[in-house]
C-alpha cells in the first residue's frame, strides 16, 4: 500500500525485491494517485512479466486497502503511510496472521545546522510528508540561543515562511483524507 506522496519511488522499494524472490504481488497506490502506478504496470507488462505477476488495484483505502489486510489470500501486507492507517492495517492483518512491514512517518530528527536557511528548514519542517520531523537537533559549534525557527513556525509562536508558488502542500483537512485512502 504506497502512499500519495512518492507514487513511484516508494513503489519501487517494494516492487524490486519482491519480484526478484520471485513473488506475485498486489500494489494499492493511494487514491489521488494512481496514474504512476497503473502506467508502471503497462511497462512491466511490456517488459515480459507474467499476467498475474504483477497487479494494481485502486480504490479508497478503507476498502480496498482493507480487503488487502484482511484478506486470507494475501500473506503479506507492506504498508508506507501514517500511524493510524498502520494501527488499522496490524488490527486488520491480525485476524489471519499475516506478516506485516509498516514504514510509518514523522519520526527522524531534524538536525538544523547554524548556516541553514530558516525558511527553507521551517517550510520542509512544516511540509505534509511521511518525513516530517517531529524531533529537532541543532548543531552545537558555535550555536545560536533560542530555538530552530522550524521550532518556532510549527509550535504557532512565528508564522510557518511562504512557500514558493506551485510548491504549496495540501490542506490539512485533504492530508488527513489521503491517509485515510493510502
């Protein structure tokens, strides 16, 4: 189950190493972006890989992404995403046993060195991806008092920088909904 914001990338991670053990697998891209995927498949299958092999199905999460985890023909279920679509997915993935692989979000450090440029960091702080930081370090030679302004801009004491046009994340409202449809 591959989330919305690196369709192909994290894709690959899973795609790769299962297709070279020789396995058949079931890809779930996140609802707002399926195209990757299902142009992907086009291109395995031009490249000779067995029908069957390889397979995308969309749909909403709570469904589809559902139905994967709670299935008894599925034996595995990988999942890149949040930590509440992860709960649902173990909780769901328990009724039969299946082996699990969750890679979920916001939980590496920041490490903000003195020549960073603050809006650059509070931005990408601030973003709607599964790298969001939670945990911030600044470098101690010759450090700076006072907090990292990424520190700043997401615990509301200083306004989060304006982002450069057409780099704009997502509402929080639509975020929310993504997860909800990894």
């Amino acid at each position: 189950i591959i989330p919305w914001n690196y369709p192909l990338y994290i894709a690959i991670w899973k795609i790769g190493p299962a297709l070279a053990a020789g396995d058949a697998l079931v890809v779930k891209p996140a609802s707002y972006t399926p195209l990757t995927l299902l142009k992907f498949a086009e291109l395995v299958q031009e490249a000779g890989v067995p029908r069957g092999v390889f397979n995308v199905v969309t749909g909403p999460g709570n469904v589809v992404g559902s139905e994967l985890a709670s299935s008894k023909k599925v034996d595995m279920v990988a999942l890149t995403g949040d930590t509440l679509t992860g709960k649902k997915i173990m909780r769901l993935a328990s009724s039969n046993l299946k082996r699990v692989s969750l890679e979920l979000g916001g939980k590496a450090p920041l490490v903000v060195l003195n020549d960073a440029d603050t809006d650059m960091v509070a931005q990408g702080a601030a973003g709607h991806s599964c790298p969001r930081s939670r945990r911030f370090t600044r470098c101690r030679a010759g450090q700076k008092r006072g907090q990292p302004r990424a520190v700043r801009c997401l615990t509301g004491s200083e306004p989060v920088p304006a982002f450069s046009a057409g780099t704009e994340p997502r509402s929080a409202g639509l975020d929310r909904d993504m997860s909800s449809n990894s």
